[in-house]
C-alpha cells in the first residue's frame, strides 16, 4: 500500500522538575493540523518496559496522519561509550494492518543524546521517539509496534547466536473517524498529554508552530500521562472542529463541559470552559481550534483517572481519555516488572484481573490498599509487614534468580517470598549417593524420616554395592515407606536428573506467611524439595507436603 514520507524524532528529559498553576485557553490552531490520542496509552512489554500513544493528526484537507509515539526509561535501555558519553540506539518498527489489503509498515532508528552514567542509570529519566504515518488511506486496523534495543542482544545462546535483540511490544486495536468534523456541532479530537509546556508563551501566529514534524507539541508530548510527583499540573491540548461551513455566532457553542473521575468512581471534579475571542473566530470561519486544559493536581489523590469533555448544549462530539496520579517516588524508580510481579505474588481470581486491567499508577493503588489492610499497625507510618515482604524480595532478587513480570524465577524464590526464610536448608549441589535424592523425597511427605549422612548408613545390597530399594539392604539405617514418596521416586529412577542437586527446605511449623497463600495451609512442618532439573542451577519444586498432602 502506497505510503507518504516518514517523521521521526526525539528527545529526553528530567521528569523531577515540579511547576504548579491552573488556566484555560482556547486559541485558534496551526493549520498543518490538529492532534487526537487513544483513551488509552499501550504499555509494551517484553525485556524491557515502554509506552506507546498513538495519535490521529487530522489535515484541514480531511487527509489523515498517525503518529506514534514510545516512551521509556532510561535504566531501560543499554548504552555504548561513544566520544562525548553514553549513546543507546533503539530501532522502532511500526505495522498497521487494516481488515483487508497490504499493510502500512515503518521503520526507523534512533540514538539517544550523549549521557554521563547517573543519567543512563535513572529509572526517573525518559527517552521519547516518534514515528509519523503520513496520508493514512485506512480507518481501522491492527496497529503493531516494535521497540527493539539494538545495543544489545537478548539473553541465551540461541538469542546471542541469531542476533535477537531485546525488544518490547505493544499491540491495540486502532480506530480513525471518516471525517474529523461532526454533522452537527463541534467534534473534539482525543487528547495529546504535555509534558512541563509553558502554554503561556503559546502563540499558533508563528511559523514555527505550525511545522507538522516539530513545534511546541512536539517538544513536550507526555505518552505515559503521568502526573503528581513528575509534574503537578496536568496539561492536555484537545483539537476541536466546527462542522461543514462553520458555526454560525447564533450557534455558536457556550463552551465544553470537563469531567475528571477516579477510574473506582470516589472522586469527582466538574469544570466548565468557554470559548474565547480567538477560537470563536476560527470555528465560525470553518477552521480547527485547539484549546489548552491545565489543573492543579494536587487536588488529586494518587490513582487512575478518566477525563471527559463534551460540548455544553450536548450537540456534537465528545471525548473520554484516562491518565495518572503518582505521588510516591518508589512509584516510579522501581522497575515495572516488579510491580508486575508483586501484582501475582499477592492477587489471585478477581483481584488478579482486576489489577492487570489497572494502569501502573491503578496497579500501585491496588497494592497500597492491600498492604494497608495488612498492617498490624495503621498508625504507624511503617509497616512492618510490607517492609517484611520488600526484605523478602530484595534477596530474591539477589540470591534466588530474580524475578519476570509473573513473579520469581526460581521456585525457591516464590516459597522464600510467600513463607519466609526456611528453618533448615539440607543441600546437595552434587549427590554423591543415589539415594541421597530418594532419601529428601521421603522426608517431604514423612517429615519425622531420619537423617543418613554416610553412605553406610543406606546400606548395601544383597549382591553388593547399593539397592535401589532402600529395604532391600543389608545395615543402615532404614526409612519409612511413603507411597507418594515412591511413586515421584519411580517416575525419574532411569533420568539423568536422579544425580543432579536438590534442596530440602524445611519449616517446623507453618512457615511465616504474611497474607493467605497456597503454602499457608499446613498445620505443622512444611517440607518443599526443589530439583536442579536441568543442570543449570535454576531450582523447580517437586514436591511439598502442603500441595500434594503428607501421609
């Protein structure tokens, strides 16, 4: 499918600068266009966390431009020494698929600007990249995007030796009106989210505001719509279109109706904006307006938020579009795949969906009332228990493989995080007996089964040398019978794993469980075997007492 040429820039920022101050503005808008957005940005994922925005820019000639735009962290990207600093290099690959015919593709690559380490470090610091699609034919259709971090392979021997680069990715359905004008009273366009704009000095009179590929917009687009700690004042500009011919003045609009809602419906603010001399002007000439929205989100508790305007005689079209609120700090400088994982640690059902369907400002709320639920102590202004779960999952992090967007690496780390630090640990990293790993699966299900260091102590075969059945032994000490004991032992007597390490953790009691759990149900002495599988030190669990039941 025929395409038009290709935009692309970008730029960084320090998202730590705070303004504050409300106004309202309507001006009449540069003719290159006006700019609409999604009700909602994408959050790609992958080996790496972004957003992604896509905008629809209607032309006055009715021809149709989109744009895409990607956000991501800094601490995100990997980074190369060139002359003047650090530099990281991102390819962005675009796919609009439409129901029917070829595909409208894109792809382009960026660098960033030359960074010293605390910057290339900074999980507060963002990199924004965009792409425009010029003259879009289509009005729906699948819209792909690609973001891959070309200075770096992903991990694993086939990854390094076929070249895959660590990417994130994000797919939505995409959707353009025929037309950006209504049939009847004005049509708002989506919102474009800004980012520490000074709209005071906006004046659409100069040339330089009028360029498609730059300009003030382009310099201070927001696609992750966080507010609160980054900035506290929320800064939208919103496209508006008069009909066919224009408004009449006795016709003429008073002004749009804004409505800002928490996503859980607890908190509301209702605003009004009339129209100006200068947006009455373009609107009754036919032309496209764009009016600038600012609010003090202080008044905002930290949350999800759905922004709703429509025109004040209710002739027209509307707009609904969501941003956040964050205020915690924490928020921001962890990373997202950790949110994500602390989300399945903790949600299960319901409450599990209910949080993936969330924004990472809904999803840190979510969190916050569920340890707020758990502390022992509400006015205290530390709780013990989160501080407790955070102790747990710095080590996991650090000792125990880490963690992906699903939650631990290793089945040790999701039993260290849900139960605490074992009473005892017995390890093998390499058994030197082969019942050795026979003798730890016994002991999950019969938890009173003794001790047998020594290899005398296992005894020897009629024949000599050692008996797979540990009753068919001359000596040693013998151990009891547990059928679900034989039944996994039987399972792997052939397998090469029979000789790989394992771990035995024990508890005495009930562990130490900080909310209810699917290893918080035993009564006394949970018992979880762990096998090195596949040789390469990431730990499985093979059995537990407390899933499978102890005889």
């Amino acid at each position: 499918m025929p395409l038009g040429p290709v935009y692309a820039f970008s730029f960084h920022r320090n998202f730590l600068s705070i303004v504050a101050g409300v106004c309202l503005l309507l001006l009449g808008a540069p003719s290159g266009g006006a700019l609409g957005a999604l009700v909602r940005t994408i959050e790609g994922g992958g080996n790496f966390h972004s957003y992604v925005e896509v905008l629809n820019r209607w032309q006055e000639d009715g021809t149709l431009d989109v744009l895409v735009l990607v956000e991501m962290s800094n601490a995100d990207l990997t980074y190369k020494e060139e002359k003047r600093g650090l530099v990281g290099r991102i390819r962005v690959e675009v796919e609009l698929q439409p129901l029917e015919g070829e595909a409208i593709t894109a792809k382009r690559p960026f660098r960033t600007a030359s960074l010293v380490a605390a910057d290339a470090n900074s999980r507060t610091l963002n990199q924004v990249f965009g792409v425009i699609l010029r003259d879009v034919p289509i009005r729906s259709g699948r819209l792909n995007v690609h973001v891959f971090d070309v200075n770096k392979y992903r991990e694993g021997v086939w990854n390094q030796y076929k070249r895959h680069l660590r990417r994130s990715e994000g797919s939505t359905d995409w959707y353009a009106e025929k037309s950006p004008r209504a049939s009847e009273g004005v049509a708002l366009g989506d919102p474009l989210y800004l980012f520490l704009a000074p709209l005071g000095k906006w004046d659409p009179s100069q040339t330089s505001y009028k360029k498609t590929g730059g300009g003030l917009l382009h310099d201070y687009m927001h696609p992750s719509r966080r507010y609160g700690i980054e900035q506290d004042k929320l800064q939208v500009f919103i496209p508006v279109w008069p009909p066919e011919g224009g408004l009449m003045p006795s016709k003429m609009e008073k002004g749009l109706a804004v409505q800002i809602t928490s996503l859980d419906m607890d908190f509301a603010i209702n605003d009004t904006i009339h129209f100006d001399a200068k947006g009455q002007m373009a609107l009754e000439g036919g032309r496209s307006a764009g009016l600038f929205y600012e609010l003090d989100v202080n008044l905002l508790p930290q949350g999800s938020y759905r922004m709703t305007m429509a025109p004040l005689n209710g002739f027209g079209r509307p707009v609904s579009s969501g941003f956040d609120v964050v205020w915690r700090l924490d928020s921001l400088g962890r990373f997202r795949y950790l949110q994500s994982a602390e989300g399945h640690l903790v949600f299960s059902g319901a409450d599990l969906r209910k949080f993936l369907a969330a924004s990472p400002a809904g999803r840190e709320t979510l969190l916050d009332e569920f340890w707020e639920s758990k502390n022992p102590n509400p006015e205290d202004p530390i709780n013990q228990v989160y501080l407790e779960f955070q102790s747990r999952m710095a080590y996991v992090q650090r000792y125990l493989g880490g963690f992906t967007d699903l939650g631990p690496n290793d089945d040790r780390g999701l039993v260290m995080v849900l139960m605490g630090p074992p009473d005892e640990i017995q390890r093998k990293a390499m058994p030197m007996n082969f019942r050795d790993q026979d003798d730890a699966q016994i002991k999950v299900f019969k938890r009173f089964a003794p001790d047998r260091e020594s290899i005398t102590s296992k005894g020897t075969s009629p024949e000599g040398g050692q008996s797979i059945n540990p009753y068919d032994t001359y000596g040693g000490i013998p151990m009891p019978y547990s059928e679900r004991a034989q039944n996994q032992i039987a399972s792997r007597a052939n397998s090469a794993t029979h000789s790989f390490g394992f771990e035995l953790w024990k508890y005495d009691q009930d562990g130490y469980p900080l909310f209810d759990n699917q290893f918080s149900r035993s009564s006394m002495g949970s018992r979880f075997l762990f096998l090195d599988r596949t040789g390469s030190g990431d730990f499985y669990l093979e059995s537990s007492n407390t899933l499978q039941g102890e005889e």
